[in-house]
C-alpha cells in the first residue's frame, strides 16, 4: 500500500482543486485525512512559502467545527497535510442526495460553520474558497476542512473574512433549495444581510451564530435532537470505515498511596525490565512506587514546563498537541508532556517516560480523555481532560496519536 509520511492510504475519498484526500490511517490504527497536492500546485518558491505559512497557522485552530491540521510535509517533493477523518457526506452530497435542508437543520448548518469561521478568522487567517464540498456533515454537527490554505487577496485579511460569510450565504441559501423564495421567513434577513453587496454590511460570525441558533430547545435547554446525518447518506457513498481493532484495554490504575505517588504498572508481556529503575517489589510482586525526588532536585523528572523561563518553545515543524477544560490540560510536545491538575503544573521529558497509554471514557454528559505515562523509575501518571463534544474527544485522540507516535515509538 502506498504511504505519505507515516500514514498508509487506504482509498481516495475526493478530488480538489488543491489536491486529492485519501483516507489513510495512523501506526496505531486511527482514521486520518491526508491530502496530497496536485503535482506543481505549490512549486515556485512564493507559493512554498504560503503554503509553508498556511499550513503552520493552521495547525493552531481550535473550535468544534474545525478539521485541524494535525501533521504536514510542505517540504516533500509532493506536499501533503494531514487532518481529522471526519465520517460524514460533505454540504453538497447531501444535497444532491437527499434535496434541500429543513429550517433546524439549516440553522444548525449555519451555526456550526459560522463557528468555524470565528475560530478560522482568530487565527488572522480566511478560508478564502469555502464551498458546500468544503463542509462535512458529521452526525454531531458540520466540519469545515481546507481552511488558511488560500492566501486573503492582496494581504486584506478583513475583506477574506467578509468573502468567507458571504459564501457562508450562499451554502445556506444552496441548504433552503437554491431560491430566495425558499428561505424560511426566520432565517431570510441573515440569509440576506451574509449577501449583502457590500462587504462591511455584511455581519460577524458571532453575529450569525446568535441569529441562526436553532430555536427548538429540549426542556433540559439542549438542542432538540434531529435525525442523524448518516440517515441522509448519499446512495452508493462508500460506507465508513471501521476502526482498526482497538488495543488491549489498560490496567486499572492503583489508588495513589499518597500526594505525588502512583502505582507501578503491572509487568508487560514480552517487555524487558529495567531493575536499575524499578521499585523494589513488595507482596505479590509489586511495591509502592519509588518516591520521586522533590521537583528541581536530582532523581525528580519533572522539569519546567515549555515555555516557562528557561525553556525553549516547540519545535519548528514537529506535531504539538495541547486538549484543555475549565480546570485541567495536557500538552504535548518535542520537549516532552506537561499537564495541570488541581492547579499543579508538571512537565515530563520524553527520556523519563516509558510508555503512554490513553482512553476515551464517558463521564455523566461529558466525554473524558485520560492519558497515562509509565515512567522509566516504576512510577505512573495519570492527567484527564473532559469535554461536553464527542468530536472534540475524537478530535484530542486523533493529534495525541500522531505526537505520541512521532517523539514515542512503539517499543
């Protein structure tokens, strides 16, 4: 099978007019996009350094309605990106599959790529060409894909952005049948003011997000439920693909014996031992694990965190990967995981950790990611970040893969 990076292609899932997107999939198993550049797309040297540029500030885009740059090689012979698999028929399948949107789906439809828009447009970047194949229709909502890869015309960032929302008009109004007569009544004056000739008139996102919120409300407040989008899915679309098969469940993590202790993890079969920087084992094979050394002191592997005085910043070029709530993040990095709990913060260096493993857990109405680091002196750690949005979740696993299979190979 051919492969581009570290990613082995699968099948081509669509054409463009930058290049083709072949759904490929990680070391790990993970579904991933990766689109390939049309050979003398990005050839002369003003256009290496755009895309060079493009793709760079892409990769910092967040939001829920976003498919974020995950890796890239704008250097390669062939350039190529990779992004987030997102199962879903794009805006314009759908429509030639299934006709025009109903008024709640329309709103939503609108909300979710005004969303993106503002997550695009705080990054100082357009999407420049935003078109109905340029919006994937996920069950839990529309993705925006191939966002900062066009240059704003002559340097105008506000008048890219203004060109952005009235294409945003024109997919709402391609959503309502193609007809202004079409339109519902509540949804006519943004409709029409995202159209507006002049681009100042024309509203901000979060104005369209404001007015396009779906009306229906559950009495819990929540969006009332619509039909899934895979009910709509084209006739003859290729069906989604499976996930490779999911890895041995993890080992339940041993309470903690006391402030900064862990358990050890339990032998791994076929994995060598390190005597040298294991605990001595206690009844049944296995002691508490060995008290690290107080952070700043030799023994101890937490060093500050990226950033802080001191330290250097990221990579140029290599994956970084940061998920974060209310209270607690983890990020990781060429310099290694940092996360903060309960307003602690700490940094683990790639040489002190000895395997990762992570899980996506339900929690109530939230979704938790846990990530947990075995460390080369017996200890273990264990960081959690939630989120309401199962896209977001898929979406922290999908970058944590390609870090931690960049500066953490399988061993």
């Amino acid at each position: 099978m051919q492969q581009i990076g570290t990613y082995v292609l699968e099948r081509e899932l669509g054409r463009g007019a930058l290049g083709t997107v072949h759904l490929a999939r990680t070391a790990a198993g993970r579904a991933v996009a990766v689109k390939v550049l049309h050979s003398g797309a990005a050839r002369d040297e003003a256009a290496d350094d755009r895309l060079r540029a493009a793709v760079g500030a892409a990769r910092g885009v967040g939001g829920f309605h976003t498919a974020p740059v995950l890796d890239a090689d704008t250097d390669a012979d062939t350039p190529w990106f990779a992004t987030p698999y997102v199962p879903g028929p794009s805006l314009a399948e759908l429509l030639a599959s299934g006709g025009a949107l109903g008024e709640d789906e329309v709103r939503r439809l609108g909300t979710g790529v005004a969303d993106a828009l503002r997550s695009v447009h705080a990054r100082g970047l357009a999407h420049g060409g935003l078109k109905a194949s340029d919006v994937l229709m996920a069950d839990d909502g529309p993705c925006v894909r191939d966002f900062g890869l066009r240059p704003a015309p002559g340097g105008d960032d506000a008048a890219a952005a203004a060109d952005d929302v009235r294409a945003l008009g024109g997919l709402l109004l391609a959503a309502c049948g193609g007809d202004t007569s079409r339109v519902p009544a509540a949804l006519g004056a943004a409709v029409q003011a995202c159209l507006d000739d002049e681009p100042a008139r024309r509203p901000a996102p979060e104005a369209l997000i404001a007015a396009l919120a779906p009306e229906t409300q559950t009495q819990a407040g929540e969006p009332a439920p619509v039909a899934p989008v895979a009910a709509r899915r084209p006739a003859g679309a290729p069906p989604v693909p499976a996930q490779a098969p999911a890895p041995p469940p993890m080992p339940p993590v041993a309470p903690a014996p006391g402030p900064g202790w862990y358990a050890p993890p339990p032998a791994q079969a076929g994995r060598p031992e390190h005597p040298a920087q294991m605990p001595p084992p206690g009844p049944g094979g296995f002691g508490p694990a060995a008290p690290m050394a107080p952070p700043g002191q030799p023994g101890h592997p937490a060093q500050p965190r990226p950033g802080a005085p001191g330290m250097p910043g990221g990579e140029a070029g290599e994956p970084e990967f940061l998920a974060m709530d209310r209270k607690n993040d983890i990020v990781a990095d060429a310099h290694g995981v940092s996360f903060t709990a309960h307003g602690r913060s700490t940094h683990l260096a790639w040489q002190h950790i000895r395997f990762a493993q992570h899980r996506r857990d339900p929690q109530g109405s939230s979704h938790v990611l846990t990530l947990v680091l075995h460390l080369t002196n017996g200890a273990q750690t264990v960081s959690r970040v939630s989120t309401r949005n199962t896209w977001e979740l898929e979406q922290w696993a999908a970058q944590l893969d390609v870090v931690l299979s960049r500066f953490l190979p399988r061993r």
